[in-house]
C-alpha cells in the first residue's frame, strides 16, 4: 500500500514535470504566431500573450506578396531536395564499408581515423570558400551543398546502425552469391530504416534553416534561399528611406514581421516532422545496445 502510494506520487510528479516542460517549450511558439497576427501597435507595447490582439494579415500580406519571397522558398526546396539526395547517397556509401570489421575491410581504422580527424579539426571558413572559389561554384545552389555534404556525425551514426545488422543475413545473402552492392541496397538498407529516416529528417532541417552559407558564397541577392532572404529583409526594414514603403511599413512592426518569418520558415517543419516522428527513437538508439 505504501508502496502504490510513493508510486502514484512519483508518478504526479513525473507527469507534472512533463507538463511544464511541454508548455515550456509550446507557449513561446503560441506567443509568436499570435505577435505576427497582432497589428504593430500592440505587439510594440508588449500587449500579446497567447491570442492576438487586433487581428491583421498585415506581416503575413508583405510577406507573400513579394515575388523574391517565393523565388527564395523555390530555391530552399530546390537545395534540400537535391542536398537530400547527394547526403543521403554520401552518408550511406561511406558509412556501409566503415561498419566492416577490419578483416573484411583492411583499411577500415585508417579511414575511420580520417574522418574522425576532419570532423574535430575541418579546415576552417576561408580555406573552404577558397576551394568553393576554385571550383566555379560561388552564386550556384552546389556552393549550399557540396561543402557539407558528408555530415561525419550522421556517417557515424548510420555506421553503428549497420554494425547492429545481424552479419547472418549477409552471410546468407553471400552464399546465394548476391554481391555487395545488393546486399548493401536489398539487406542493410531496408534494415536500417529507422536510423535513415532520422538522418534524413536531420538533413532536412539543416538545409532548411541554414542561412549562413548563402550569406557567403552567394553574392546575388535574387539567388538567396528563404531564411537567407528573411534574415536580409529585417535589415531591409531598417534602411528604408522611401517615404511611400515607410507608410506601408508603418502598418507592420520588426517584431510581428520577425514572428511571421519564423512562423512561415518552421511552418514545412512542422508539417514533415509528425510523419517522421515515429521513426526518430528507434533510429537514435539503434547500434547503442551491444549483444
């Protein structure tokens, strides 16, 4: 009896913790999406909290009405889809021989040392945009994708996932001659699913939310992608000196045009996330619990 006491106690208080770290983490969201829904006076004067106040499609309107806007999104869809597929291709090409044992693969700890080596030490900013310089890359949406793609954290991750395979299916899969190529694409692949999904959903967000990498090897505005293109017009917003986008200017603040940015860039996130969700567990711990 005392037992179930302490345990229905441990209980609430595990479930109260829970509940105020969700709140904790959902309210300022809510906050935001109500700021970029509130007219400019309200949300200068700190006046919204979870429900907007003067209810106006003032930030959202400046937002989708602008042409670069939607060039921008495209570019963003054009670099995650295409940085998907060559990480993706990457990442599982290089991960597949590093799980070998280093009698399958001989040279398997001289490679593994490799990239571990350039994974704490990279070569740092300007050799980098030196390289994509020579290359003939600077203002293509292959500067956005090439100097990361093959993340060493995610190689390292997938690797332990298919080291966690059962080496009897490839044992069996060798037998009936199938090579390694097959055994890669029919056996390894389809196993390690989870653990793919979770990569891919973390390649997903880091080519979405980057902005950094456009602001260096990109030099033509028209060619931003959009957190890079949000990110400028906030700084826009300041050095506007036409009096005529000052009035329509006026009708929106910094703080609710900055709420619908975010709003708007996390808003595919959101979308995708729910779908992968089920996979992400169950693709962090895979390779974790050893036999």
């Amino acid at each position: 009896m005392t037992h179930s006491i302490k345990s229905r106690i441990a209980d609430t208080i595990i479930w109260i913790f829970v509940l105020a770290f969700t709140l904790s983490c959902l309210i300022p969201l809510v906050n935001l999406v109500a700021i970029s829904f509130s007219d400019n006076a309200a949300a200068s004067a700190n006046m919204v909290s979870i429900f907007p106040v003067n209810f106006t499609l003032s930030s959202y309107e400046k937002l989708l009405s602008d042409s670069q806007f939607w060039r921008s999104f495209m570019i963003s869809v054009e670099r995650v889809v295409l940085g998907l597929i060559v990480n993706m291709m990457l990442m599982i090409l290089a991960a597949y021989p590093l799980s070998k044992s280093s009698k399958q693969f001989r040279a398997q700890k001289v490679y593994m040392n490799i990239v571990i080596f350039a994974m704490l030490f990279s070569g740092g900013l300007i050799p980098t945009f030196m390289v994509v310089k020579q290359l003939h890359l600077l203002d293509s949406i292959w500067a956005l994708i090439l100097p990361g793609a093959v993340p060493i954290a995610n190689v390292i991750l997938l690797m332990n996932a298919f080291r966690a395979v059962p080496k009897s299916l490839e044992e069996a899969a060798t037998i009936d001659g199938a090579s390694q190529w097959r055994i890669l694409s029919t056996i390894y692949v389809p196993v390690v699913l989870p653990t793919l999904a979770t990569v891919l959903l973390f390649t997903i967000v880091g080519h979405w939310n980057d902005y950094f990498s456009a602001l260096v090897y990109i030099n033509k505005t028209s060619n931003y992608p959009l957190q890079t293109y949000i990110q400028q017009l906030s700084v826009d917003v300041q050095n506007i000196t036409d009096p005529q986008k000052l009035i329509e200017y006026s009708k929106i603040s910094n703080r609710t045009l900055n709420a619908a940015k975010i709003v708007i860039s996390t808003l595919p996130l959101l979308l995708i996330y729910p779908f992968m969700q089920k996979y992400f567990v169950t693709g962090i711990v895979v390779g974790s619990v050893k036999e």
